[in-house]
C-alpha cells in the first residue's frame, strides 16, 4: 500500500478545520502534516513541510487563500493547492485560477467530493466543483485564436483536453492506452510549447485560446 498523501490544512474556523481533518483522514489516503488558521502560519507550514497538497480556505485572516496560493507556487512548486470556499463568485474562481490554484472546491459540498479534489489535485489534476467547472468554461471556453494555429498534436490535444476535464496522469494512461512515462512526456512538450509552467495554467491558457 503506498503511504499516504500529506497535507496542510488552513482554515481559520476551528470547528470547520476539525471536520476537514477527520473527512480527509478518513480516507486512509490523506495525512494531515499540519494546520493552520490564518494565511501567514498557514503559508509558514507550507514552506516547512513541502506538502503533497495545500488545502486552503479562501477567505483567510492576516493572508487571504488567493494570496496564500500565489506566494505558495513560488516558494514551494510541487506543493498543489486546492481552495475552499462558501462562495461560487466567478471573481474569485477566476482569480484563484489566476492565483495557480489546482482545485476549487465548495466547503458545502458532500465530504467525499472535497476528498475526491484533494486526491484529483495530488495526482497532478484540476478539479473544479462541477458547479464552478461551468463558470470556468462560460470564462474562459471562448475562443481567442482558429484552432489551426495550435502548437500542439492531435495526441496533445487530447491529453490536455482531459487534463482540464480533471483527470490525473495515470487515468489519461489508462484511458489513452498509453504508458505513464509517454504521458509525462507529452506533458512536457505541451508546457514548453503552451509556455506553462504547470498543468493547471496550460489547461487554462489553452482554453483562453482556444486550443481545447
């Protein structure tokens, strides 16, 4: 069994926190490594203990989560960032996309959807809550450039498609009967011809142009 994905929590209602931790220790999947309730201790323990993911209340004291998000894909680029919300604001999932957020999820959401986004997030996906994923779209869906002027092959189109539906490295392999270091591979050149500097952006610079 492999061990479980770590994880900081930053949520500054402690009644809130507590019951983040236990849905997503539940899982058997997940190990909270340390938590915080405000956006700069929060931002402390990412840079300390280099998390798997960061889940992050958007609405923090002293840091907001947006904030937190931007400062943590500097200082701590492998660490993946899935915020939380009581809100479905286009402002603020455009900015938290914006930001270099990897999910987006509603805290009223079911336990076992803000644990699915976590595990998306840390297997290298984007996971917007299905109802945020149709503002992402009507956002950024529109078309900016003819699709004849993409960078990209069919076959990275493809992956890149199913990258921004939310899907992680290993169910593309599965799904495209590829190898998973065919995958990765192709992810490489999709970065480096989309100018990305991860998934998340290049499926969203992608959807700003139109390429998917």
């Amino acid at each position: 069994m492999s061990e479980p994905r770590t994880v900081v929590l930053i949520e500054d209602h402690s009644l809130t926190r507590a019951g983040l931790r236990t849905a997503l220790e539940a899982s058997g999947e997940l190990r909270i490594v340390a938590e915080a309730e405000d956006g700069p201790s929060g931002l402390d323990a990412i840079v300390a203990r280099k998390p798997d993911v960061a889940v992050v209340d958007i609405g923090l004291p002293g840091i907001d989560g947006i904030e937190v998000t931007r400062r943590a894909r500097l200082v701590a680029p492998g660490t993946r960032v899935v915020i939380l919300t009581v809100h479905d604001l286009e402002t603020e999932v455009l900015a938290a996309l914006s930001a270099g957020a990897d999910a987006y999820c509603l805290k009223t959401s079911p336990p076992e959807r803000i644990v699915a986004a976590v595990m998306t997030a840390a297997d290298g996906g984007a996971y917007f809550d299905p109802g945020i994923a149709r503002v992402v779209m009507r956002n950024l869906g529109a078309p900016n450039a003819p699709a004849s002027s993409s960078p990209l092959t069919p076959r990275e189109t493809e992956i890149l498609r199913m990258i921004a539906e939310g899907h992680g490295n290993t169910e593309i392999a599965k799904t495209l009967y590829l190898g998973l270091g065919t995958v990765k591979g192709h992810i490489r050149d999709i970065l480096e011809k989309l100018a990305a500097v991860d998934r998340t952006q290049a499926a969203v610079v992608a959807l700003r142009r139109g390429l998917i």
